[in-house]
C-alpha cells in the first residue's frame, strides 16, 4: 500500500518529469547503485540518492525541495553513470536544487559565492597571502572574468534577484568567520 502522507504533492513529480532529462525517473526500480556508488553517501549516510529519487516519485515534495540534505551533492554524475536504468540522477538533484533556490532555500555560503562572483568575476577571490604566494613561486596573474559582463548576464536571467532572496535553510550550521591568511 502507498504511504499516504500530509507533504505529497501530485504535482511534484510531474514538475520534475517535465524538465530536461527528468522523465527519466520513472525508470527508476530502487536498485539502490546511485546510493553505493555516491562519494557523500559513503561518508554521510543522511544523503542517500536512492531516497531523493524515491521521495521525488512519490511526491514528497518538503522532504526533498526543503530538505538541505540535497545541497550535499557534489555533482560528481557517478550516480548517473552507473544508474541500470539510465535515470540521471544528478540532473534530477539539480532539478531539486533549481526548485528549491526559487523558494529562497539555498545555503549561505553558496549566496556568499554567487555574490562574490558579481562583485569580483570569481567565486573565491584570491587573499593578499595566495596573491604573494602565487608571486613567489612564479606563477602567472590570476585573471578573472569582467564582472559587469557577469552582472548583466545575471540581471537578464534574474539570478542576481534570486540570490538576494535567501531564507534559512532548516538545520543550517551557523556562519563561520573567514580566516584571513
Ligand atoms: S541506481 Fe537508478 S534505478 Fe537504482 S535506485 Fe538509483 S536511480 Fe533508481
Ligand atoms: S552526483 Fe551527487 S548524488 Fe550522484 S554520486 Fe555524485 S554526489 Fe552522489
């Protein structure tokens, strides 16, 4: 017998069937290779693809677009790769991910990185200790992309405002300092 529960959504399943590649998890049989092959699984057992896919088939939709487990992965596309199944699972997890940025639900130091990207043309602008460290050992000027360029790009696509409406993700660690070098 189905579970019935408070946070299905019928609609879910057919948010994420919809998008590219996403009709690919009706395939899916919870043979659980995603799970043994994942880097983070290995690690964490509280990420487990197996159940993000399996969640997202049975339209649940809080436990997967709320839960900040999702921005665990890696993206590394093991779990696509070996999928029996052809279920592309990384791309579903963006998939989750994309829904749930547009809810605001996104760690902080993915916000601070996107910032950082807008205001210096990289993600993780290098400190006075790597700038003169990579001076010593000879290596070349760090050259990062125009970011105007990135900004107008960013306006147009509306990231820029997507970034700016970050909520707390629920079981979020607390902000660290940065530690300057
Ligand atoms: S490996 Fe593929 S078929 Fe097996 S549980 Fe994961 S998504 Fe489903
Ligand atoms: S893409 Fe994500 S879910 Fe898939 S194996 Fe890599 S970390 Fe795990």
């Amino acid at each position: 017998m189905v579970e019935a529960s408070s946070d299905m959504d019928n609609r879910f399943r057919e948010e994420i069937t919809e998008t590219h590649e996403g009709e690919t998890l009706n395939f899916c049989y919870q043979c659980s290779t995603c799970s043994g092959c994942c880097p983070v699984f290995r690690y964490n057992s509280k990420f487990n693809p197996r159940r993000i896919v399996e969640n997202t088939l049975l339209g649940k939709r809080d436990r997967t677009v709320k839960s900040p487990d999702i921005w665990l992965c890696t993206v590394c596309h093991t779990c696509t790769e070996k999928c029996p199944q052809g279920v592309k699972v990384s791309e579903i997890i963006i998939e989750l991910k994309n829904l749930s940025s547009k809810e605001g639900l996104f760690p902080a130091h993915l916000q601070e990185e996107a910032k950082a990207l807008l205001e210096f043309g990289m993600v993780s602008p290098a400190n006075k200790a790597i700038l003169s460290r990579r001076e010593k050992l000879g290596l070349p000027v760090i050259e990062n992309a125009p970011p105007e360029e990135i900004r107008t790009l960013t306006s147009y696509t509306g990231f820029d405002k997507l970034i700016e409406n970050r909520k707390a993700v629920e079981g979020e660690a607390p902000k660290k300092e940065a530690v300057e070098e």
